[in-house]
C-alpha cells in the first residue's frame, strides 16, 4: 500500500511539473518582459501582413502568401523564384542588429532570410527573380540539388548564399520541424546561427571576404555589400516555407 501511495503522489507531481511546464511555455509569436525589456520587436504578429510589403512595391502580395496559423507561409508555385507573389521586405530598413526567425519546410523546398537588400540594385534574370543582399540560405540540404552547387556547401542550409559555407556540423533540424535561423550584424561584422549554434561569421571589409565576393555571382554588382543598412526579405521560391517568431532588436 505504501508503495502504491509514492507512485501515486510522484505521477501526481510529474502531471503537475508537466502543466507548470506547458503554463510557462512562450507562446509563438510574442515577446517575454525580459526580450521587451533587451529591445526586441516583433516583424510578424501571427494574425497579420502588418510592417511588410512587396519587393516589387506597393502592398503585400495578393498571391503567393498566406497568413495561416500564426504562420507567414509561402505557398506551392512548382519552384521558380519570385514567380508568383515575389518576395516581401520589411517596411523600413536596418544596419545594426540582431534578428531571429523560426523556419520550417517541406520536402525539396527553397528559400532564404536575406538582409542589407538593395532594391535598387537589378534583379537577377533581366529583372526577374529575387532582389539582390547577402543570404541565409534556407533549404532542404538532402533533396534540393542547390545543396551540391556552389563551392564547398555555400548554398546549405544557414550559409551565406554562394560565398561562406555554414559549419558542416552545424545542428539542423528534419523537414517538417523547426529551425531558428539568428542574424547578427554590428557594423562590417556579421555571424549566422542556427538553432544556438555560430555556424559561420565574416567582416565585409576583409580581404578574405572581397576575395569571396569576388569569386561569387555576386561580382556583378559593384556595390553590393557596401551599404550601411538595408532590407530584410523573405524569399518566395515557390515552395512551401513556414515563417514565425520573427523578431529583431537594433543594436548600439
């Protein structure tokens, strides 16, 4: 009998760990005291399209996107960059800060987080395609064959897209369950995260990254990577992507 009793009271004190444990759990899309508190803002409420827009101008696409499940989603297209309702930006611009955003995808699935994106630098494909800025690639490394182009993996998931390969190591996720891709910018130094870990860091005004940018696609563009703030972007390239908790916070 009195061992049924400790079992009884220890089930008991699990179930009530595990309900304190859901009570306290943040839910998606909002802002503890402690991150208003540091400075962090929320891009994205869950509910609406408020404080983004399209790349190409005027509002938010009518196509292309969807608001669902405290989601931003990017909807199936068959694959082709920008095709349907292009990619959205950020109302305003930033230079130095830190941003994070959870990501999910489908099977064979492309896209990307980009930041300091110039619009009005042309976009690829005689002015089609996405707008031109330094990319976090978001993709599925085992299915989509950009993962085996590039040099070195540099077109993986969390790398700079076509210049700096994420850490081989790095800590992502399966398809279907999310990832936290984190940003840090503070002047000519930047760091890509995932899911807590540095998997790559770089100075835009070392030899060694003008040496990348000069071996990259991105050579083409005398100016790129010299402005001192820019946009962010998420990436419509026709495949479903689920974006949620993005969030930012200006740093000093």
């Amino acid at each position: 009998m009195l061992l049924r009793m400790k079992n009884a009271h220890a089930l008991v004190a699990l179930c009530l760990l595990l309900l304190a444990t859901a009570a306290s759990a943040q839910k998606p899309n909002t802002l503890t005291a402690k991150e208003k508190a540091e400075g962090w803002h929320l891009l994205f409420d869950g509910k609406t399209t408020n404080g983004w827009r399209s790349a190409r101008g005027g509002g938010f696409p009518t196509t292309g996107w969807a608001v669902k499940d405290g989601t931003l989603t990017v909807t199936e297209t068959g694959g082709e960059e920008a095709g349907n309702g292009g990619d959205i930006v950020t109302t305003r611009t930033y230079s130095n800060f830190e941003l994070s955003v959870d990501f999910k995808t489908s099977p064979g699935a492309n896209s990307g987080i980009m930041y300091f994106v110039d619009l009005d630098l042309m976009p690829w494909k005689n002015g089609k395609g996405s707008a031109i800025g330094f990319e976090y690639q978001v993709l599925d490394d085992n299915l989509h064959p950009d993962a085996k182009r590039g040099v070195n993996g540099d077109r993986t998931v969390a790398s700079l897209y076509d210049m700096i390969p994420a850490a081989k190591d790095k800590p992502i996720k399966p398809v279907g369950e999310w990832n936290t891709a984190r940003i840090v910018v503070r002047g000519k130094h930047a760091e890509h995260w995932l899911n807590g870990v540095k998997v790559l860091e770089y100075d835009r005004d070392s030899p060694e990254f003008k040496a990348i940018l000069a071996g990259s696609k991105y050579k083409a563009f005398p100016t790129y990577g010299q402005a001192a703030s820019g946009y962010i972007l998420l990436q419509d390239h026709g495949f479903p992507v689920w974006f949620r908790n993005i969030k930012i916070r200006e740093l000093k």
